[in-house]
C-alpha cells in the first residue's frame, strides 16, 4: 500500500489515536476487537478491511500455529520439569498476540523479541529448537539473528526497546540512501515487544521520546498479561497503557490481544504507517498469561482461579476454531491433522533438547575478550586446578 493511501492519524475521545474521519474500537474501551469469544467475526469501521485481505489458508495457518506453540510450550514446560532446561517462560494465553503480529510482519522487517516470544519465533522460521539452549544454559543465545531478522532474546527487562529504536533510526537512514539511489529494495521496519511490566521501565519512556523525535519506522508491541510476575496491570497503570503515545504524539492502538483477526489487521496497518516514514506506533495487545511468568513462580500465591478460568473462557484457539467450523472453513481432519503436526514438533524438540551436548567450559574464558588477558588466563589457570583436584578424589576412591 503506498504513502497516499494510508490515514493519518488523530485522537478520539477515548484518546486513542486511529486514522483519519473513521471511529474505531469500543467506544467504552478503545479496544479493537473482530474476532469475538464466541468465535463470530464483528466489523470495524478501519480494520476490517486488513481482515477481508485474509485468505482462508491464511486463517487455517493462524489456528494451526497457534496450536503449534502451544504444544511446544506444554514440552518444553515438561522438559523443565525433568531437569532438562534451567527455566522456560510459558506463553499459554498469549498466542493469538504473537502470531498474529508476527505473521503481518515481512521477510524484510526486524524483530526484537524479549524472552517470551516463541510464537514470534515460530512465524519468523526460527529452529525452535534453538529457543531452548537459552535456556539449557549452554548457549549466549540460540540462534543467529541475521537469518530471519528475529534478534536474540533479552533477559534485561526492557532493553531491547532502546535496541529497537536504534535499529529503526538505522534502517531509516539506508531507506534515504536507498531513495536516493532509486532502489527497489523493499522498505523495511521495527517491531519492538515488551510486556506490561517492562512499560514501568525507563528504558521505554527513553525509547519513546528517541522514536518519536526522529519519527523512527518502529512498531511498539506491548503483550499487557495483566501480571508483571506478582503485580497487576492496576497497580502499575492508573490509565490503559495505549494512551500513553498520546504523550509523544504517535499512535496508539488497544487491540484484543486473544482476537488473532484483530492483531493481524492492527499489526499490519502500524506495520505500513511505520515503512511509510509516518512515525512508531503504540500496539497494547489486551491478553492474559494463563501460567505463570515462569516455572520458577508459583501464580497461585497471588492470584485467584476464578480469574483465570473467565480469562480461559476467551482462549485464542477455541474461538478461531468455533469460528473456521461455523464458516465451513476446517473440519475434523484438519484439526486432528494438526493435533499430529504438534505432537511431531514436540517429539522433535525434545530429541533435540536431550541430544543437547554442553560446550566445554575452557572454552567460555576465551569467548570474555577478543585478546588473550592475564587476569582470565589466571583465573583459567585457578579453574584448572580446581578440576585436578576432583580427579585426585576420584583416583582416591578407585
């Protein structure tokens, strides 16, 4: 879609910004929502149109990776369990909010994941296999960033917001020398997550004023789970988080982050704003983390259950489902056919994680700098020792 045919946006009365002449989302709310829990498709004054763009395929393909990632998530949670992974962050709940964004994104677009986004990484071909030597502890990251422009994961709350921002800046700069040139490279963007607990974090406020400033190709996707471990979204906000881009003055947009129609729709049209040089753009994706934050925390101290079955009531899967089957759209093989798609993949993923061979430990003291160094080559030299004298123990014992 070029320039011209994009709406410029402007503020409702909820604060919202959305394009130009057109009301959209629950006047009570701001969210944008097509996709209901009872799995029938509403309208909206803007984004229908994005989701009339969708293929039947497209939507299978919605359903069957939202249950991909949810397979894998159950395997690798067990494979945690059996003292296989150091930690895994569960992302139940959250599916609709990760592959509906990350399938409006293009090959040509970057991603800066945080630590939850398996099902980004699902959409972007990564190995999911490599997500899990992360968290193994045998591996800086997993994966190489440059081969599906899906950078590695960041432990440091909210840091990789300013890397974003940064690598938007970047790409805007080759995008005027690429339209000085007169390339036909396709223009790229930035899609930036974080949870709600990360929006407390200054380095989102900083982030922020940088992309607003230098009107920066960046999407900023906030996945509100309504928990930041044992805090809830209330207590961190007195406001819905969207609204805060009215304060830097781009766009925000609430979108039912279990509505995978929606995120798409959303996603693709803030996607476009941003390769279009109109500036980042603000997505709150209004989703709920049905586990806990990870399987070191403990969900029950601090939450009822009533909360989390009304959240189950609105799961992402069940309601595309109900949805294809009432359109005539999948039937029962296709659905058992992907129930046998998740169980391959979690097959596969855990004969992966339990081939895994740790890395020798000599070899990390010569990963720390680019240059031999006297202090790590004692303390390499100290480590050594300390190995020996386990051998003598163990000779001791023969």
């Amino acid at each position: 879609m070029g320039s011209t045919q994009l709406p410029t946006p402007r503020i409702n009365g909820t604060g919202q910004h959305i394009p130009e002449g057109m009301e959209s989302g629950d006047p009570a709310t701001g969210m944008v929502q097509l996709l209901g829990p009872d799995g029938t498709l509403g309208t909206d004054p803007v984004f229908s149109d994005y989701a009339k763009r969708l293929e039947p395929e497209q939507l299978r393909g919605f359903y069957a990776d939202m249950a991909k990632i949810r397979r894998f998530d159950q395997e690798a949670t067990a494979l945690q369990r059996q003292g296989e992974l150091a930690l895994w962050v569960p992302l139940t709940g959250q599916e609709a909010a990760q592959i509906g964004s990350g399938r409006a994104s293009q090959p040509q677009d970057y991603i800066f994941p945080t630590y939850r986004e398996h099902g980004v990484a699902l959409t972007r071909n990564v190995d999911l296999s490599e997500l899990l030597k992360l968290f193994r502890g045998i591996s800086n990251g997993g994966w190489d960033p440059k081969e599906n422009n899906f950078h590695l994961y960041t432990l440091v709350l909210a840091a990789q917001t300013l890397h974003s921002v940064g690598y938007a800046m970047g790409i805007q700069r080759d995008q005027k020398l690429a339209d000085s040139a007169e390339s036909n490279e396709p223009k790229a963007a930035v899609i930036s997550y974080f949870g709600d607990g990360a929006s407390s974090e200054g380095d989102v406020h900083e982030s922020m004023v940088f992309a607003a400033s230098y009107n920066a190709p960046v999407v900023f996707f906030c996945q509100n789970n309504h928990w930041a471990i044992s805090v809830p979204t209330e207590v961190q906000t007195k406001i819905p988080l969207f609204n805060r881009a009215k304060g830097y003055g781009f766009p925000g947009i609430r979108v039912d982050g279990n509505d995978v129609i929606a995120v798409h729709a959303v996603t693709e049209w803030a996607l476009e704003h941003a390769r279009e040089g109109r500036g980042p753009v603000l997505i709150e994706a209004h989703t709920y983390r049905v586990g806990a934050h990870t399987t070191a925390d403990d969900p029950t101290k601090y939450r009822l259950s009533a909360e989390e079955n009304e959240w189950r009531s609105k799961d992402p899967l069940d309601r595309l489902e109900k949805y294809l089957r009432a359109e005539g759209l999948a039937d029962d093989a296709f659905f058992e056919q992907v129930k046998q798609d998740g169980d391959e993949l979690a097959a596969y993923v855990r004969s992966t994680a339990l081939a895994l061979q740790a890395p020798d430990i000599h070899d990390a003291f010569a990963g720390v700098y680019a240059e031999a160094h006297p202090l790590v080559a004692e303390e390499q030299a100290w480590f050594r020792e300390y190995e020996s004298g386990f051998e003598s123990e163990e000779e001791a014992g023969h």
